[in-house]
C-alpha cells in the first residue's frame, strides 16, 4: 500500500494531520476484515490545543475539498484522545499516552498499514551559523 493508491479522502486526512505536525501517522486498510469502516488514519498530538488543531484541519480540508462531514465526534475536547467518523474513514488523534493504551496498530494488526515518516522539524541555527548570517 502507498498513500497515492488510497481514497482522496485518507489522503486529505493525512495531509490536513501533517499540516498540524501530527506524529505517527499510521493508515489502516480495513477492506474485507468486517470492519465497521474502511480506513482508520491514526496519528499523535503533543498537547491537548495540538490534538484540537489536528481535528478542526482534518475537518476543515475535508469539507472544503469533498464538501465531507463528520457523522459522528468523539472526545474533541478531550485532552487525550478525539475521533472524527467520517463513514468510511475514521480519524483517530491520541494523546501519546492515549495512543500506547489503546495500540491501534496492534489490535488490527491482520490489516495493511502504511507508518508515513514523521516530518523533520527545521533546528534553530547553532549559534556559530547565526553569527555568519549576521556578518555584513
């Protein structure tokens, strides 16, 4: 599986998740397990504004690009864990305690997944380089 084989939907999600600097992003194909869903796009948020930032960009992209909704939140306001229905894609953002708890990934382990790599955060220039660009 790649993310350019998935349904625009999972790839918007994950797009809107990277924007907001999500960790872990996992997707999980559930076609033929019986599931309730077809995919599951699960990924961290740091702090509780970040899991909140991460919900409301999925949402937000979703509608503006497929005019796609929620049927159902869960835990939005929660502090460690939230989860967006969107029928056959459901968007779980954990907590990082959350995320260990509840182990996604290893309770649907039979399904194929996809681990994105997380994006690298650009360092501050050391100082030594902060002195070169300073220079006239």
């Amino acid at each position: 599986m790649n993310l350019e084989s998935l349904p625009q939907s999972v790839r918007l999600a994950v797009e809107a998740a990277q924007t907001k600097k999500a960790g872990g992003i996992t997707v999980v194909d559930l076609h033929g397990l019986g599931a309730f869903t077809d995919y599951f796009v699960i990924c961290t948020g740091y702090s509780t504004p970040q899991i909140k930032a991460i919900c409301d960009e999925v949402e937000e992209m979703l509608y503006r690009e497929l005019k796609r909704v929620p049927e159902h939140r869960e835990g939005h306001r929660s502090a460690e864990w939230a989860l967006l229905d969107f029928g056959g894609l459901i968007v779980h953002v954990f907590g990082e305690q959350a995320r260990r708890y509840y182990d996604l990934e290893r309770l649907w382990r039979a399904a194929p997944s996809l681990r994105l790599p997380d994006e690298p955060v650009p360092s501050e220039p050391r100082a030594r380089d902060r002195e070169h660009y300073l220079r006239p």
